[in-house]
C-alpha cells in the first residue's frame, strides 16, 4: 500500500482512521491539561526541564528575532524566549488544542510575560503563517503526536526563514541496553499510574507511552527532517536517547 492509499494511522499502539487522531489526541490533552506541568516534573523526575533548557540554548536567540513556539502547551519554553527577545522581538506560543492554550496563556500572565507574546490555536500540518516568517521554531514533545508528520515538517519548512532553524524536542530510543529495560520498565508500569493517581485519566498517560514506542528513532526522523528539504540536520541524544533534540535548517 503506497502513501496515497493509507487510510489509518498509529494512536499509540492501536490503529484508527486517519481523521480521527487528531481528535482523540485533542481528548487526551484536555483531560490532562490541568496536571500537565506536574506529570511532566513527576514522571521526568524534573528533567524535563533540563532537556528545555538545553533546547534553549540552542537557539542562539537575538532580540529582536520572531520565534513559534508550536504544541506550546503551558509556555516552559515561550515564557524564557520572550525573556530572550526583548520588546522588539514576538514569540507565538501555538498549540492545536484550546485548553493547553488557555492554560499556557494563564500561566505567562501570571509570571508578568506580556507585550511580545501571541497566542495562536494552530494546526501544525497546516500553520496560518506567511511564507518566510520564523527565525526560529520550536516543537517540545509535540510531533509524536501530529497525525502526518512530513506535512507538519513541510508546513515548518514553509514559515521558517531562509537561514531559519528548527529545533524538534521530543522522546526517543534510549541507546544503551541496560538503560532501555529500565526505561520501558518504568514507562509501560509506572507512568500509567502515575497519571491515575495525579490525573486521573491512566488511558491518556498509557497512550503517552505508547506514541514514543511508535515515534520514529534518531536517525528515522533525521532523515525525515531530510526528506522535508531541512539541511545540515544533526541531533543530540539527551539522558542516554530517552529524548533527542533533532536541529535543522533552512537556506
């Protein structure tokens, strides 16, 4: 079956239509979405904001650039750029689903991040920017959940500016064998729980799990950041291949 005739995709471990992930992701997060910070720093053990801050710095942010910060979700990121950016710069905070972005919004305001920051509800596969836009995008643990990745990443492609850069946050293949027993130990028979116990929705935290086993490893992903025309594509793994952070750009 060629690409042209795939009619269904992954939702974690299950199969299902394609017009209907989009949907039951948006389930998924707006469940979750006002224990979302406090999973992340309960089942990370607080890393990830290790692994944020690391993505940050590679940015290599100026003031004065324009960044979209896309599955913002509650704005770890977007909160330090527009730090970064100074009042002639503007970071978008995106996100497909509306109560991640409320809470995103809540939550700059309450910090006083105001006057360089828009909040935009987006669609990564089909994004409301110009052609040429972007200094920088980012997405943090947000392409394992988009229904068709190479048309989320030609979209990116699309805005970003010509010498752009695009930085992909997400989860990955834990590169040494001992690491990978312990880590889908943990994964398949603790943060499940974690999420019932905190959330109350274990389904949405298992699904979690299992859209990492289903999202691509290092370097299938580099070369589909290749494919989607993004040049000098590199990445680095993060606690062992747990998360990679995947940088390419545009000329």
């Amino acid at each position: 079956m060629n690409k042209a005739e795939k009619t269904t995709t992954d939702f974690g471990f299950t199969e299902v239509p394609l017009q209907e992930k989009t949907k039951r992701v948006a389930d998924v997060f707006h469940s979750v979405a006002d224990k979302y910070d406090l999973m992340n720093d309960v089942m990370s053990l607080g890393l990830h904001r290790l692994w944020k801050k690391f993505t940050l710095a590679q940015c290599h942010i100026r003031p004065g650039q324009t960044i979209l910060d896309l599955a913002g979700g509650t704005g770890d990121l977007a909160a330090e750029f527009a730090k970064k950016l100074g009042k002639e710069g503007q970071i978008v905070l995106a996100d497909i689903n509306e109560k991640m972005l409320q809470q995103g919004r809540m939550r700059l305001l309450d910090q006083g991040v105001v006057g360089n920051v828009m909040f935009v509800q987006a669609d990564a596969e089909h994004l409301p920017f110009p052609d040429n836009y972007f200094d920088r995008i980012t997405i943090a643990f947000g392409l394992r959940n988009v229904t068709d990745k190479a048309t989320a990443l030609r979209s990116m492609y699309r805005v970003l500016k010509p010498g752009g850069k695009l930085l992909v946050l997400e989860f990955s293949k834990p590169v040494l064998p001992l690491l990978s027993s312990l880590y889908d130990a943990y994964s398949f028979h603790v943060i499940p729980k974690l999420g019932g116990w905190i959330t109350k929705d274990e389904k949405s935290y298992q699904y979690l799990v299992e859209s990492i086993r289903m999202h691509p490893d290092q370097e299938s992903l580099k070369m589909l950041l290749q494919s989607c025309d993004f040049e000098d594509v590199s990445y680095f793994n993060l606690t062992g291949g747990i998360v990679a952070l995947h940088i390419g750009f545009k000329y």
